[in-house]
C-alpha cells in the first residue's frame, strides 16, 4: 500500500521540488492530507479534498487522496448501501485521476481500482481482472494482488486461472481462506483429488473451528458426490464427534451409511437429523415414507 509520505516525496520529485514547495504554501491541505492519511482519517480527508474538488475538479492530489481514503472508508462500513456510497466515490475519482496526462503512482491507482470493482461483486469481476493486470504490468505486485485475481476469475467461472492465481497467492503468504477457496475451485473445476488435499491442509493447519467444521463437511460432500463412500462416512463421522448440532452432517452421514447397506446406522443418523431440524425434509421422507 502506497505510504502518503513517500508519496509526498515522490509527488514533489516529480511536479519539481521548487514547484511543489510553492504548491504546499499556496495549498496548505496538500501537507494536512498527508498527515491525516498518516492518522488513518480518512473522513477528514475526504471532506479537505471535496472542498479543493468543488473548485478544481480535476486536481490530481485530491483526486488520488479521494480515491485511496474513499477505498478505505468502504472497506471499514457495514451497510451494503454505506460500502457502495465509497466505493463508487473512491472509482470516480481514480478514474478521473487516470485522465491526466503523466499522472504518478498509476499502477497503484489501478490496484486499488481492481479491488474495489472486486469488491463491488460478481458482475464487476471483468473490471476487477482489468485493473488488477494493468497494475501487475506496471511491476506493482502487492501481496494480496494474486488472491484478488484469483477471486474474479472464479466469479467469471475461469477456474484454471483462479486455481493458478490463488497458488501464487499462497507462494506469497499462506492463509485459511486460500487454502478454502481454492480447495472450492478445485472441485468446481473437477480436480477432485486436488480439492481434498486442500481441504485436508485446511482442516489440519486452521485454528478456527468454524471453518474446520466447514471444510469438514465439504470434504465430507466432496467424498459423498463421487462416491468414495468410506471417506466420506469417515469425514462426517469426524465432524459429527467435533459438533453434534449440524443436521446435514449427520442426514449425509445417514445417507453414506444407507448406500454402504447398513440399514440401522442410517436410520439412527436420520433420527438424530429430525431431532435437531424437525423440519428437515430428507430425513422426514427417509424416515416416514
């Protein structure tokens, strides 16, 4: 991520050391927008730079401060609605930015371009591929770039490619998440045996429960879809024992032990599936057909 006062530095080498002193006599906010980006206060920075933008609206300092804080302020809301207000500010202006001729740290403007089309959603992810490549051609290579990359690729439905970008990712720093989403685009490209051994990583090597018990019980389905049977019975068993609570562990588990032609193991799953979800249907139409 680009430090505001190496930008500075890097903003006066390049408008001319003379110049750019003028520029911060004449324009005091340039110097308090490095400061509050060094304070992470990024509404003060926001608010500075629409009143410059109001009477210069294609200033490039405030374009380009506007832009990263406008990331910023999105990535720390909680509304769908608050996260989109900042994103589609943060997108105008860095767009804008890249309109002027010789504008400097381009290839961080479109990272933080391709991050925040990713995070925009699906129907974004083209953009987001866009952006994230042009800030790689230009030698900005950032630790989370690959994961990003991979992230779009699989919502455009490109596994190869999201698998061959989340293995980069993970040469660059190993994490949970990456060994689960790639572990979900190994099966969803058919590389079955590849998925399991992710899951398997994750299972072993994660700290948070929650997502052992996920990837449990998608390396449970994983085995049940193409049939290993004993694996899979063996996985739900292991997430069962780690938390009783989860009835769709224990209806596959039900229906694993039903197609290996042990009768009464099934049933008992069953039962113990409608005793936690009443409701559940499969176990409903299994047991009371």
């Amino acid at each position: 991520m680009l430090t505001l006062i190496s930008a500075a530095a890097t903003w006066g080498i390049l408008r001319g050391s003379v110049f750019f002193n003028k520029q911060l006599i004449s324009q005091p906010s340039d110097m308090n927008l490095v400061r509050l980006w060094n304070l992470q206060d990024y509404s003060a920075i926001l608010s500075l730079t629409s009143e410059t933008l109001e009477k210069n609206p294609m200033d490039p300092y405030s374009l380009l401060f506007s832009g990263f804080a406008g990331y910023h302020k999105a990535v720390s809301q909680i509304s769908a609605e608050e996260v989109n207000f900042f994103l589609n500010s943060s997108i105008i202006h860095l767009r804008k930015a890249l309109i002027i001729e010789d504008i400097p740290k381009k290839e961080i403007i479109y990272y933080i371009l391709g991050k925040a089309y990713l995070l925009k959603g699906r129907y974004y992810a083209d953009l987001a591929v866009f952006y994230l490549n042009e800030a790689l051609s230009l030698g900005y290579e950032n630790a989370d770039t690959y994961e990003f990359l991979g992230e779009a690729y699989s919502y455009l439905g490109d596994f190869e490619k999201s698998i061959v970008h989340y293995e980069k990712a993970l040469d660059m720093f190993q994490s949970d998440r990456l060994y689960l989403k790639i572990a979900e685009d190994c099966f969803r490209n058919g590389l079955y045996n590849k998925s399991a051994e992710y899951y398997k990583i994750l299972i072993s090597e994660t700290r948070d429960e929650s997502l052992k018990k996920k990837g449990l019980f998608q390396l449970g389905k994983l085995y049940y879809d193409i049939k290993n049977l004993k694996m899979a019975r063996d996985t739900f068993s292991e997430l069962t024992e780690l938390d009783p609570t989860v009835a769709e562990a224990h209806f596959l588990l039900g229906e694993t032990y039903h197609m290996l032609g042990e009768p009464a193991e099934a049933r008992s799953e069953w039962l113990r599936t409608v005793r936690i979800d009443p409701e559940h249907r499969g176990a409903r139409l299994r047991l009371y057909k």
